[in-house]
C-alpha cells in the first residue's frame, strides 16, 4: 500500500493548525508538522508532499459553482471535524441527506475528500476557521 501523503500546516493561528490537522489525519492523511510560516514550514520537512494553507490569495477561476447556503453550513461543520452522523443531528436532517450534501459539495468544488473540500472551501472564502 502507497504511503499517504506528507502535509505541512501553514497558519499563523494555532487553533486553525489544530483543526485542520485533525481534519486531514481522519481522513487519513499524514501531517508531517505545523508552521506559522512558510519559511518556517520548509525547515520542518523540504520533502513534504503538499503545504496546506489557510488562506491563500490567489482566486481561481470564477466560473465555479456556487454553494447553497446548507452546502455551506456542512462544509462548516465538516471544517470542524465532524462526522456525518454528527452534522446530522445538529441540523435535525437524515444521515442521508448529509451523504447527499457531501457529495453535492464534492462536485461543485471538483474534489473526492473531505480534506480536499476544505481546503477548496478556505481557497475561495466560502468558509472559515
């Protein structure tokens, strides 16, 4: 089996490094440290497959699919760690309808996890940590 990939944190806060740590290790992810900056970061591993930030300056393309306003509320949730199970019951709606909205927010952000999805979703604004 492939080993997972090596991911250094970037922020200058550290409950937003906590948060996204232990987003991207449930889904299984290896997070090889955390840094306040990315010169910082670059001494912690040089090898590192990916450096996560948690915001980043550059816009993509505008042409992306908007968010519904719940899409938005479980990609929230999901930033938070939660699991699906979880989400639905603070919303009061199914197990179901969360896989639904997951899937959902997967397609229009053109991602397939969930740490992917956050990711996009602190990239472009549409939520924060």
């Amino acid at each position: 089996m492939a080993e997972p990939p090596s991911i250094v944190i970037v922020s200058p806060r550290a409950a937003v490094r906590a948060r996204l740590r232990a987003a991207l290790e449930s889904d299984g992810v290896r997070v090889a440290g955390e840094a306040e900056t990315l010169d910082e970061a670059a001494g912690i591993e040089p090898s590192a497959d990916a450096f996560v930030f948690e915001r980043d300056d550059d816009h993509e393309d505008p042409g992306y699919e908007t968010l519904t306003a719940r899409e938005r509320e479980v990609l929230e949730w999901l930033a938070e760690g939660l699991t699906n199970r979880a989400i639905a019951a603070r919303l009061g709606i199914s197990d179901h309808t969360v896989k639904f909205h997951v899937a959902s927010i997967y397609g229009k952000l053109g991602v397939s996890t969930r740490a992917e999805a956050i990711r996009r979703g602190l990239r472009r604004g549409l939520i924060t940590i």
